[in-house]
C-alpha cells in the first residue's frame, strides 16, 4: 500500500498542483492520496477521475498531519532536493512495508526530516512535487506501473495517430 502524503495545500494558489500530484499518485501506481488541507475543488476533481477513469484509488483528508505521520506504521520518504539519491534510496525500501510519500507545497518544518525514515532528492536541484512524485514513483517500481490495469468506465485503445476512447460500460 502506497499513500502520497500532499503537506501544506494553500486553497486556491496550490489547486492545480495539488490535482497534478494527485493525478500522478494515481497514474503512477500509489494506492492512497491525502491532503493535509481540505480542498473540496480538489477532492471533486480527483473523484470524478477514479470514477471515470477507476482505480482502486482513494482521496482523503488528514489535517492532523503531524500525529498522521508520526503514527504511520511502515516507511517515510520526505522528497526534498536535500536528500539522498533516488537510485540509493529506492534499494533501501523494503517492498514488504506499506509506504508513506510525503510531498511538500509550502516550506516543510525541519521534524518531517527527522521522523521520516528516508529524506530523498530527485537531483539536489529545486523543481516541482509533480515531478519529484513521478519520477520517485517510476524509479520505486522500475517503469512496471506504466502497465497496471484500472478498472474504469473507459479506457484508451493506444494507436500511432488519432484517438480512440473505448466506453466499457457498453452504452453507445
Ligand atoms: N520551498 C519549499 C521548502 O523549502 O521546503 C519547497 C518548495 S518545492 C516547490 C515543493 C516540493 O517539491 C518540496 O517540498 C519537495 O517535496 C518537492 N521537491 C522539489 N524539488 C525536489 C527535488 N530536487 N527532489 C525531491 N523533491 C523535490
């Protein structure tokens, strides 16, 4: 079980972020996405996706972050640009414990890095949580989460050129 762990959501500044982190904890093989501020705009527009698009997938709300993480029974990542190498740190995760993700928008206070097991960098340079997320969640599971079925209302039939949706609900 893989939970992204979306810290410090500011409503309305970090809306789109925030449901670009969600979408790719989704896409990219995590099980779980919270929030540590609720956001119903956000909320809404995850659930249409799992709905639609499927799952299993789930959103929820923890705005007591700090007794969520320090109580979560399994591994802590913190991404942050002042961590160890990905590649490193993905070898030291032990695939048997549930996963904890934690993703920061506004400044992350010092004791996440202390509390969580593994402070990890996706380069020591600073970008984005949306990227960070995917690329620790693609290095995580080597590129094999690009293959997982959803269980959806539609999906898409892959092709060189043009686009097709199948509907597998079966209404025209
Ligand atoms: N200014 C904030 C601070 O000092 O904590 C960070 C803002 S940054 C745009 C938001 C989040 O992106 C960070 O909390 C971290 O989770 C992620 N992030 C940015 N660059 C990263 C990197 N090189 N490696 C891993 N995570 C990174």
């Amino acid at each position: 079980m893989i939970t992204v762990l979306r810290y410090g959501h500011r409503p309305g500044r970090d809306k789109r972020v925030t449901t670009h982190c969600g979408l790719v904890a989704r896409a990219f093989g995590a099980d779980r996405f919270v929030l540590t501020t609720r956001d119903e705009s956000v909320l809404r527009s995850l659930q249409d996706i799992v709905d639609r698009w499927g799952g299993p997938f789930e959103v929820a709300v923890e705005e007591n972050w700090r007794q969520y993480l320090r109580g979560f029974r399994g591994t802590r990542v913190h991404l942050t640009m002042y961590g160890i190498p990905v590649d490193e740190a993905v070898k030291r995760i032990d695939p048997s414990q549930d996963l904890l993700v934690f993703v920061g928008a506004e400044k992350v206070p010092p004791e996440v890095y202390d509390v969580c097991e593994l402070n990890v960098a996706v380069g020591n340079q600073p970008h984005s949580e949306i990227a960070a997320l995917a690329i620790f969640l693609d290095r995580l599971f080597g590129g094999r989460e690009l293959e997982r079925e959803f269980r959806g209302k539609v999906r898409v039939e892959p092709m060189e050129r043009g686009k097709k949706l199948i509907n597998l609900e079966g209404s025209p």
